[in-house]
C-alpha cells in the first residue's frame, strides 16, 4: 500500500449491483468495506444485506456518500454515468490528497434513453478522464473493473474475467490491481494509461449487447501475454 | 453457402501479415485461396510462399486486387486503413452482386503517424461501416478477424482468440462464423451489427498497447455466454 492509503475501501454509489458485487467479493476476502450512498439509511441496509451473505465478522458498513469518503482514501466509483459528475463535484471538497479514486464508470448510452449496448462520446476521451478532470489534486485516478458483471460478482462462483486497469500513477494502479485479484477468478491486467480507458469502457457496452443477444453474463480474458502481465 | 458465394475466398491486400496468416490456416483447412495485391507477381510470390508453408495440395494462387474479386464473391479485406477507401473505390466495378466482403481494417492512429495503440474517429463509426457505404449494392459487409494475431496466425499452434463477427446481414455473418472456426483454437461470436464492429476494432488497438508494454501476443476470449453463442 502507499503511505497514506488505509485498508478501508469506500464505495461510493455502492448500493447499486456493481458496488454490492464488488462489495460482497471484497470483504469475503477480508477487506474493510464502507458502503456510500446519498442516503446513509440506505447505505447502512445495504451493508448489513452483505454482512448477512458474506460472514458474521465481515466488515462492512454504510454511511453517506460524503462520510464514506472522509473515512477511506481508497475510493471506488460505481455509480451510473449520469450521476459521476454530479457527485464528483459535491464530493470534491471530502476527497483527501494522496487519495486513490477508482472509476468503474461506462458512458453507455442508456443514460441518455438510448440503448445499453451503445455508448456516449465523452469529451475528454472517456468516463475515467473525466473523473481525472475534476478530481483534487494530487488524486490518483485509475480506470478499473468495468468489464466484470455485476450478477457474477454477486454469486459465489469464481469470476471467469480479467479486469484491465488503466491508469497514470502506476503505484496507485498496482495497488488496484491486487485489489482485482482479490475477486476469485479475475486476473488482473496493466493496461497502461488511464487514455485505454477509453477502450476497456467501450468494451463493457460490447459484453452487454452480448448479453441481450445471447442470454449470458459476458465477461473478458485477455490472452497471449506473459505471466507478468497479470501482476 | 449463400446461393452464389463460391468456395474460393479472396484475401484482398493480402499480401501482408494478416492476410498471409489468415491464407495459411485457411487453405490448410482445405479452402481454395486468392491473394490479391496490387501487384500480379508480387501476389503470386506470396501464394507460392504459403503453398511451400502449408502443404503442396495446397490451393492458393495470386492475382491482382481486381481479378481477385472477379474471381470470387467472398472477400477478405486485409488492408491498412489508409488504403480502405482507395481500394473499395477502385475495386467497385469488380465486386459482383451477392458477395460477401469481409472487412478486418482497424482505424490505427498509426496511419496518420500516430500510435497504433490508439484510433482514429471514423466518420460512419467504423472502418467496417465506411466499407459498407462504399460497397456495391447487394454487397454484405462482415466484420471480423480484426482481434487475431498476424503472428500467432503464421504460426503453427492453435490461436487463443474469439473472433467476434458483427454485421447487418445474419446469413453472410454465418458464413464469416463458420469461416472463423476453420482456424485452430479460434470460437466465433455473433456480435450483432455492424455498427458494434465500432468497439471490436478498438479493441485491436488495446491489444496492440498491451503487446508493446508486455511483449506478448495479446488476444481476447468471450466468456460467459452459453455456447450457441459461439457457433
């Protein structure tokens, strides 16, 4: 870990199924897990579902999305992406220097109306350059686990996917990286700059008009690099 | 078969990597080859080299780009992105009605310059749709094979890579499908439209910056989709 980084990670948004998915994985795996939410009450019955379905010592528990991010300087994004900037924005302020901000948003065009399996073209190139716009700085971005289906990382069975991790700072990408292989199953995989993003984000609309099209929970494997690769 | 489409393919530009690969699996699947180039002998020296490669029953001769097409209504299109239009253009009149084209380009930054582990924005969306404007009409566009290693392909071994094929035309997508897994190790996936060969050529670029920070030969596995998916 860098110094400053604690072993408590904030999921912001975390009451939707891909924060619950990682959420459940993670404190499975022994992680302390701070569920965010606009609504602490909310948060705190989401955190108390997971407990429930993880183990009786797990630690987990919810609090505002502002608190959560006080609390921990590990944080992951998961909200939709109409909602990342807004909540960017009003979290600014409760972000501390040195903090992490892992963003597992997709442009999809779904937030828009149209449909799931398109995307929207984001200015800076994608969802994760936009974080990096707008968060303090001296805060690390990095582009993970966008590619993992949320009903997978709800279950119990190892998930067969790798999680591309894009990032500029690569302290702060390889510490999400050990992050990602903390889910059983996935490798992880440096994929460079957090500019990739853009590509591993697209990606995610591809597996889910898969997922339309053939009734399954698509996911990725990346083949034919060396072992090192997924270190 | 669709009526019409002839078991002779035609690799359209093929005399460089991955047209060469792709001509070397397939006539050693028993497929009758056409390497097209701009250059008659130049074709017909690749073919002879690949002929010595495969096996000397092998069928596969070399023809000028426009006698290619003249000679068979499914066509491979293995040009760089900088020659796609050109070609398309000067080789309408040679495409029959009915033919398949099979377009594999990638819009690389690199053929402006730039990196080949990043794109550029095409217009239509895609090279595959800039293809489809430009084609004859009765002509079937399918993208594919854009995710494939030249080098594993030239190879001997199976390749670790699904070949996502997306187009308009479900009949023509089959084909290519079938065509796909005449490759050793290789699935097809139905991906749909063509439109969502925008997001399968990114990909290559993806690929192509994690082979040059890795040193490896990247490819990509579809996973979880039940296994009609694949056929």
């Amino acid at each position: 870990m860098s110094p400053g980084v604690t072993r408590s990670i904030a999921i912001l948004g975390g009451t939707g199924p891909a924060g619950t998915g990682l959420a459940l994985r993670w404190v499975r795996a022994g992680e302390s897990i701070i569920i965010g939410s606009r609504d602490a009450q909310r948060a705190q019955q989401v955190a108390a579902t997971i407990k429930q379905k993880a183990h009786a010592q797990a630690s987990v528990s919810g609090m505002e999305n502002g608190a959560a991010c006080a609390a921990s300087n590990l944080l992951v994004l998961t909200v939709p992406f109409e909602g990342q900037a807004t909540l960017l924005k009003q979290l600014k302020p409760a972000i501390s220097e040195g903090s992490i901000l892992v963003d597992a948003t997709v442009p999809l065009a779904a937030c828009v109306g149209g449909r799931a399996s398109r995307t929207l073209g984001v200015w800076q190139g994608s969802a994760a350059q936009q974080a990096a716009e707008m968060v303090p700085k001296g805060v690390s971005v990095v582009a993970a686990f966008h590619n993992l289906s949320a009903e997978l990382l709800s279950g119990d069975a190892p998930v067969d996917c790798d999680v591309v991790v894009c990032s500029d700072d690569p302290a702060s990408a390889q510490i999400v990286r050990e992050l990602a292989r903390k889910i059983p199953g996935v490798r992880a995989v440096d994929g460079g700059k957090l500019e990739n993003s853009r590509i591993v984000e697209q990606m995610t609309a591809l597996l889910i008009g898969l997922n339309i099209r053939h009734k399954g929970h698509a996911g990725v494997r990346i083949t034919g690099l060396p072992s090192e690769a997924y270190r």
